[in-house]
C-alpha cells in the first residue's frame, strides 16, 4: 500500500506516540493493580483472621458462660429434689434473657434426661444419645457440629459442660447457641469492595453465615476444587471461580470447632479504580496523540501542497504539456525546487519547437546542446543527420526499387501464364486417373464376386464329397449284408437238404410199417414235397443275392471312384479360390494406390492453382510496389535535406 507524505510523517511518530504513551498507560495499570491487590489481599487476611479471633472469642465466653452456669447454685441444687428443678427452670429461663445468643438452657440428669430447661416444653426430653451430651457426662466439656434449628430454621450449635457436686458428675448443661446472632453482628457487616463478604463454613464444608441465607446448611464448598483445597488447607489464600467470576478468597480455621472462616471478593470489583484510572489514561494518551497529528499535520501541509503543485507540473510535462510554469514565490528548498523544474521546462520546449520543425520537412535545422549530458539535445542532433543521410538513400532506393517492381512483374505475369496452363494439363490427368480407378475399382469388385462365388463352390464340393464318402460306406454296409443273407440261405438249403433225408427215412420207416404207416407216408411225402420246394426257393434267392452282392461291389467301387474325384474337384478348387483371392486383393491394393495417386494429382493440382494465383497476385503486389515506390519518392520530396551530406549504401532494412 502506498503512503503519502503526510502518512510518512504522520504514521510514524503517531505509531511511537501511541506505543509510549500506550506502555505507560499499561505499566501504570499493572503498577495500581499489583498495589491494589497487595492492598486488598492484606485486607483479606486481616479481615479473616479478626474475624476468626472474634469467633473464637465468641465461642470461648459461651464456654465460659457455661461453666460459670454449672458452677450456681440454683443448678446444683436441680439434681437434689423437684422443687428445686422447677427453680432451676425459672434460674436458666433468667439467664436466657441475660445472655443474648442462646435459643434455650437444658440441665440434663446422669442418664440424659433434660430435668430443668429454660423452655418448659423440653422437659422430659431425651439427649442421652447425643455424643457432646455424652462427652459432658464423662466430666469433659463438649462442643456439637452446627444444625438447623427446628423452632428457628437458622443454624445453631451446642455446648455442653459437667456439673460436678462433691467430685461427682451428676449431670449436664447444655446451651443452644444460636449461629445468626454472631452471623448479623460480625459476618454480614463485611464489606470487601462493593460486591466482597465473608461467609463461615464447617469442618464438612457446609455454609454456617453466608449472606445468601438459602444457602445456609444446605449447600457447601466441598463439592468445588476451590472449596476441597480450603478445607484441606485451613489457612491460606487462592483464586477461583465462583458462579463465572473470578474471585479471591482468605480463609482462616478456628481453633476448638474445626470451623473456617472466608473472606472474598471479585476481581472485576476490586480492580474496578484501577479500571477506570487505566480509561482516563487511555482517553488522555488519544487526545495527545491527536493533538500531536494536528501539528504534523499543520506542519506537513504547507509542504505536502507545494509538493502536489510540482506533480501536478511533472504530470502535465508528462503529458506533453510544456507551455505551463510554477513560477512560486518562495526562498526555500522548494522554491530552488521548483525554479530548476521552470528552467527544465523552457528546454522541453524549445526541443518540442526543433521537433516540429523537423516534423514540418526542415532538416537543415540546427540542435543546440545544453549541456555535454543533454541527452536529448544529443538525439535529435542525431536525429537529423540519420534522417538526412537515410532520405537521401531513401531516394536512391526508390528508384531502384521501381525498376525491379516493374521487372517482377512481367516475371510474376509469365509465371502465372505458366502454371495456369499446368493446371489444365494437371486436370486432364487427374480426369483419367479418376477413369482408371474407376475400371480398377470395378474390377476389383469383380474379382471379390468371383472369389465369393469360388468359396462357395468349394463348400459345395465339400458337401457332396462328405455325401459320396457317405454313400460308400453305406454300399459297403449293402455289400456286408448281402453276403450274410448269403449265409442264411445256405443255412436254409442245408435244412432244405436234411428235411428231404429225414422226410425219405420217414417213408422207408412208413413203407415197412405197412397198413399202419400209410398215414405217417403220406405226412412224410408232404414234408419231403415241401423241403423240395424250399430248397429250390433257396437256390433262386441266393442266386438273386449273389448277383446284389455282386452289383453292390461294382456301386461300392464306383463310389469310390466317384468319391475320389470328387476330392480332386475340391482340392482344385481351393487353389482357384486361393488365387481368385489373391487377384482381388491386388486389384483392392491397386485399386488403393490408383486413389493415392488420385489424391496426390488432387493436391498437385490445388498446389498449382495456389501457384497460379500467388503468381497473379505477385504481379498485381508488384504493379502496387511499382506505384509505391513512385509515391515514396514524392513523399521523400517533402523533406528538405542538406546537399553536403555523404552518400551511403541502401540500407538492409
């Protein structure tokens, strides 16, 4: 980001302002809050251990109440008859009214019975099985834990002392002491800040004097980390949370109950004049620091505008602007400032005078130096005799220049005559190529019909080669079954033959049977007619058999013929397909490479025209450079050059 003067100035010193007067402010803070605090922690101690000595005061005249009790008369003699209890009752009823801070007054006999009180109805009452009554009888004065009391609802304690008569233990006094009275006299009326108090609390941690009375015996410290430290600890000093705000505590133990006496107070309450003296200070350290940016700026300003008049003047030298001038009365660091910036603008202007005049065609002008660092000065002086020897050559190039221009172009007009008439050629040949590849084409495709139907005839071949394979073996199985159908015949002349023989033994048996055989001759003479008959049957069919086996082995062996040329067909057939394929596939190739050349006599023929037309527009390019270059040298005309300057070779570029 960038910073303006004022900034510069301002920023800085503001910055340290600020940081001095900000440690200040901040050491003089920690310096009141660290004192402070010593302060008020001294106070805490102080506060917690004179309340803790009040309380142990407190307790020890109770104790002594006690015992001085135990030590009257009218309490000895209670233990003796009942008349003198009912004294003793009017005795402790009068104390009670005495003394402050005792809720009742109790004589309690050996075996814990309450005999005399201060309050007739805890007569009779039993407080045998209470351990500081207990402690009293065994000759000891006792001290009970706090408890709520039932009449009151406000925390109390007991203390129990012996009443001896002659050396013996007869019974007991037991006073109720009564936790608020102490609580509204010492606890409540300590004030730590504005929002500090202290609160009392027993041995378990349970609130005895808090100023939130709901709190009272029904709620403690044990329960919070603080609280457990307390009670571990006894005496000491912490910090801690307590319902979200930080606090500091003192606590003291009192001697003889176990009890433990806090004092606390908020932080934000305590530090609260060092909060407000830490915002005055702060409010002051920002008006001066504000009072310290008024002056630098008053001071920065005058030089901040001055400064701006001098962009403002460089901004509209930059611009181009050289006609404008300060002219600022001051005797200053500035004012030499700004007078060299008057003096750096009349030389601005008088190279823009030399620039216009060069810019006008007067090149004879003359550059004068201001100093020998004038860079400027030195360039136009440069400048213009670059420009003179350069238009000169200029002139010379022209004319050049239009002699080859008018050269290229009757070059540029034979070239494109040229190649206009190789377009043509190139067209006729692309057009029979275009007719070749098209016959070649055509007979490609031929040649794959030819191959196809080739194919198939092998197939077919095939097929009727596997049929007359077929058809072999089933003569074959013809032939086999005619020769066992042979043998069946035979088989049946055989039986033909032993028929007849055994039909003749059948009648030469019947013939010497005589009368009794005639029927069994004639049965015989049958069967020997019938044999007959069957043998000349079997004759005829294996004759007819014997002539199909015959005629199948002739089908058999023609078949095999016929199956083997059929073999010869296919395998001629597969070489007339091979070479039908072959034929196609180099008609497909020659076909491919007719296209190539096609392509290529395309692409010749789009080079050619491109040639043809980058001939025709070289020849127009060339009768535009031809005028060009006559214009260029009217326009180098313009410039009106010094004649003594030396001619120089035509530049490359």
């Amino acid at each position: 980001m960038r910073l303006g003067l004022k900034a510069k100035f301002l920023v800085p010193v503001l910055l340290v302002a600020i940081t001095g007067l900000a440690l200040v402010t901040l050491l003089g803070y920690r310096s009141s809050k660290d004192a402070l605090q010593a302060v008020i922690r001294a106070q805490m101690q102080q506060a917690s251990e004179q309340l803790a000595g009040q309380i142990d005061d407190w307790v020890a005249d109770h104790r002594k109440d006690i015992q001085t009790f135990t030590s009257q008369a009218a309490i000895l003699d209670a233990f003796s008859s009942n008349q003198a209890a009912g004294q003793a009752n009017r005795f402790l009823t009068e104390l009670g009214r005495r003394y402050a801070g005792y809720e009742f007054l109790a004589l309690v006999n050996s075996e814990g019975q309450v005999i005399s009180a201060s309050q007739s109805q805890l007569i009779g009452m039993e407080l045998g099985h209470r351990s500081y009554v207990q402690q009293a009888l065994a000759g000891q004065e006792a001290l009970s834990e706090a408890l709520l009391s039932q009449a009151t609802q406000k925390p109390v304690f007991s203390i129990a002392g012996p009443v001896v008569v002659g050396n013996r233990v007869v019974g007991a006094l037991v006073g109720v002491v009564s936790l608020a009275d102490f609580d509204t006299s010492f606890i409540r009326p300590v004030r730590l800040g504005n929002r500090g108090y202290a609160y009392l609390v027993d041995a378990e941690g349970h609130f005895l004097a808090h100023p939130d009375q709901k709190l009272v015996l029904n709620k403690g410290i044990a329960e919070y980390d603080w609280g457990q430290q307390i009670l571990r600890e006894k005496n000491g000093f912490q910090e801690y949370l307590w319902q979200g705000a930080p606090k500091i505590v003192s606590y003291r133990a009192i001697a003889g109950t176990g009890w433990i006496i806090a004092a606390g107070a908020e932080l934000e309450d305590i530090f609260a004049p060092v909060v407000a003296i830490r915002n005055t200070s702060s409010l002051l350290a920002l008006l001066a620091c504000g009072l310290i940016a008024l002056v630098i700026y008053l001071a920065v300003n005058a030089i901040v505008r001055a400064i701006r008049q001098g962009v403002a003047f460089a901004e509209q030298i930059r611009a181009g602007d050289v006609s404008t001038r300060l002219r600022l009365a001051r005797t200053d660091e500035l004012g030499v400032l700004t007078a060299a910036l008057d003096a750096m603008a009349d030389s601005l202007e008088e190279k823009a005078v030399l620039a216009e005049q060069v810019a006008a065609g007067d090149l004879k002008v003359e550059v004068k130096l201001a100093s020998e660092r004038d860079r400027l000065g030195l360039a136009l002086r440069k400048m213009t005799d670059d420009l003179n020897s350069i238009l000169q050559q200029i002139r010379a190039a022209c004319d050049q220049i239009a002699a080859g221009a008018s050269e290229v172009s009757d070059s540029s007009q034979a070239l494109s005559q040229g190649a206009t008439e190789s377009a043509s050629s190139l067209e006729q040949i692309a057009a029979s190529m275009n007719e070749l590849a098209s016959q070649t084409q055509f007979n490609a495709e031929n040649a794959a019909q030819a191959n196809r139907l080739a194919e198939q005839s092998r197939v077919a071949a095939g097929r009727g080669n596997e049929q007359m394979q077929q058809m072999v073996a089933a003569m074959g199985e013809i032939n086999s079954a005619s020769q066992s159908i042979s043998k069946i015949i035979k088989v049946i002349d055989e039986i033909a033959f032993q028929t007849n023989l055994l039909a003749l033994n059948a009648a030469v048996e019947a013939a010497r049977a005589g009368q009794h055989g005639k029927g069994f001759a004639v049965v015989a003479e049958e069967v020997r007619n019938l044999a007959a008959r069957s043998a000349k049957a079997a004759q005829e069919t294996a004759a007819l058999i014997e002539g199909s086996v015959c005629k199948a082995e002739n089908g058999a062996r023609m078949a095999d013929a016929t199956a083997h040329q059929l073999h010869e067909i296919v395998e001629e057939i597969s070489k007339v397909t091979s070479l039908v394929a072959e034929i196609a596939s180099a008609s497909n190739e020659q076909a491919q490479g007719i296209g190539q050349v096609n392509i290529g006599l395309s692409q010749i023929d789009q080079v050619t025209q491109q040639n043809t037309a980058s001939a025709e527009e070289g020849a127009a390019a060339s009768e535009e450079l031809n005028s060009q270059a006559v214009q260029l040298r009217d326009l180098v005309g313009h410039f009106d050059l010094k004649h003594n300057t030396a001619s120089r070779p035509v530049l490359p570029y």
